[in-house]
C-alpha cells in the first residue's frame, strides 16, 4: 500500500512500480522487477528507470532519517552503471539518521544489486537538508 501511495503522490516514481521492502529511520531497501515497460534495446532494464530506482531509495531513506522541521532537494547526481541489469534489482541506501535542519549537503550513496548480489548500479546524489520555510 505505501509503494502504491509514494507511486500517486510522485507520479513519475510511480511509473517504475517499485516496492519499498524495508522503511527505517536512515535505511532504505527497494525493489523492482524488469518489466517489458522498463527494457531498454539490449533486453536490459534502462538507465533512467535504475536511475529513478536509485534516486527513490536515497530519497526515502533521507526522508526517514530527517527532523521535523527539515526538507531536502537533491542538488546533483552522479551515477555508473556496472552490469546490465535484469530480473528484480534491489536498491540499498543508508544515509543515516539527520540531526539537524541547518542548511548542509549530505552525500547520499545508494547501491543497486541483482538477484545474485552483484552491484549493477552505484549512485551517489549530493543532497542540500535545510529548514522547512
């Protein structure tokens, strides 16, 4: 039910059909299954849809790790696509729990896996925290 709900309030997220498996303060682990919708011409998963899978979960687990009286915008992103990715990719972040809403950038590393384990995917996204206005 989250997944679905995170899907309608941020649409284009929504369009990879992700499930978010594991939520905490700090953590984050998502999973998505390639999907003809999702394939690229090399009967791959495309790089914008491991791209999307990566900027999801380093946002949740940001999102999950935030005071109260915090917001956050990515600032940059950088990312290297290490193997093709087929079958159900799992995205791992896990950022930490923020202290404080003072305005800071924060490096947030996100790592995509297959089903063997091996890394598919390295993301990192330079994340600006600030004061909620």
């Amino acid at each position: 039910m989250f997944s679905y709900l995170a899907g309608k309030f941020v649409p284009y997220t929504g369009s990879i059909d992700a499930r978010v498996n594991v939520l905490e303060p700090g953590y984050a682990e998502i999973t998505m299954k390639e999907r003809r919708k999702l394939q690229n011409h090399l009967n791959s998963i495309h790089a914008i849809a491991l791209a999307n899978l990566a900027e999801y979960a380093g946002n949740l687990a940001l999102l999950a790790g935030l005071p109260d009286d915090a917001r956050f915008i990515v600032k940059s992103f950088e990312i290297e696509y290490v193997k093709k990715a087929r079958g159900v990719i799992t995205a791992k972040s896990k950022p930490g729990i923020i202290e404080s809403s003072e305005e800071k950038a924060y490096q947030v590393e996100v790592n995509l896996y297959d089903e063997s384990g091996d890394v598919v995917t390295i993301c990192q996204l330079q994340t600006l925290v600030g004061p909620k206005k």
